[in-house]
C-alpha cells in the first residue's frame, strides 16, 4: 500500500516540534485539500482537520488533529484543545448515526514508547466498539477490502454531516463567530 510507510517508526523518530513537516501524513492531508477523498479527510474545521484510518483498529476509526504540528497537549493551546474535544463529541454523533456503536475508545498515544504511530503530530483516536468485535483486525486484514469499505463509509460520514451540520462547533468563545468550514 502506498502509505504503508508513513507509518514506520523508523521514518518518523526524527520528527519533532513545530512546524509542518513534509514526511508527517497529518500534515500532507492538510496540505493537499484536492486530495482529500483519496486522503480519507471527513472534515477540516478552524484549526482541526478529521481523518479515517486508513489502518483502523475497527470500522470507524478516526483521527481527530490539530492543524499544527505539535506533538502532544503541552503545546496545544486552549482554544485548540476546545476545538478537539468539541470533534470528539461530533464524530461520536457521526458514527452513532452510521454504524451504531455499542461504545467507543478515545485515547491518545505521546511518544513512540507510548506506542504513538506518528509521534510528531498530536492525534486523538475515536474507536468504535461492538460488542464482540475484537477478531475484526484478524477477520478483514485484506487491506484492499478495508479501503473500499473506507471509501464508502467516508461517503456515508459526508453524507449524513450535510443532514445534521456536522460538525457543529457551536460559538467561537473569543470571536463570538462559528468556526465550520466543511
Ligand atoms: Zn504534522
């Protein structure tokens, strides 16, 4: 797969602080806006951008980011971590409106040892969980079978955005001005 790469370690150790950096598959995604169907992007926001896995853990799986390159929660400020957490809340009522999920992992990996597959750039896992789902890796490794149903499910997450305005980020706390730009 193309990508597979992106997602060495061994590529990734030297990737550090702030700045956009051309090997980080965040910061390519948000650079390159006429891919994002080929890129999997479901929305760009103010200062967030909101991918699917192209390697999920289960059907669903996103990655919610901000638009900097920073590598964890210690350089992100307020206003960023509002916005990623208002995300979290959207994607939950995307997903639940799909696919119907029993319940869902959120969790954030920092560092390599922390076992983060792009430690340069801060992500927010959104997982969700069936019960009795956890052979799913093991049943759909044909990576070409999971990007097909990726696309398809990317088109339903779009679709079903338009019908609900998501994501809906409510009032910008300083601006006073609402910060959607889908
Ligand atoms: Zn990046």
């Amino acid at each position: 797969m193309e990508h597979s790469n992106l997602w060495a370690p061994w590529r990734l150790g030297y990737i550090q602080g702030l700045g956009n950096s051309p090997d980080c598959f965040i910061c390519h995604n948000l650079n390159h806006p006429q891919l994002d169907q080929e890129n999997l992007v479901l929305w760009r926001t103010g200062a967030s951008i909101v991918v699917l896995n192209r390697f999920p853990y289960n059907n669903g799986h996103l990655l919610i980011a901000p638009a900097r390159h920073i590598p964890d929660l210690t350089q992100a400020s307020d206003q960023e971590l509002l916005e990623l957490i208002k995300l979290v809340r959207e994607s939950q009522k995307a997903l639940s409106l799909i696919i119907k999920p029993h319940g869902f992992n959120v969790g954030m990996n920092f560092g390599r040892c922390g076992g983060a597959g792009l430690p340069g750039h801060l992500h927010i896992h959104v997982v969700p969980r069936w019960q009795g789902d956890t052979n799913f890796m093991s049943v759909c490794s044909d990576t070409k079978v999971i990007s097909q149903s990726l696309a398809e499910l990317l088109q339903m997450l779009k679709q079903v955005s338009k019908e609900h305005n998501l994501p809906s980020l409510t009032i910008d706390d300083r601006t006073g001005t609402t910060k959607n730009e889908r």
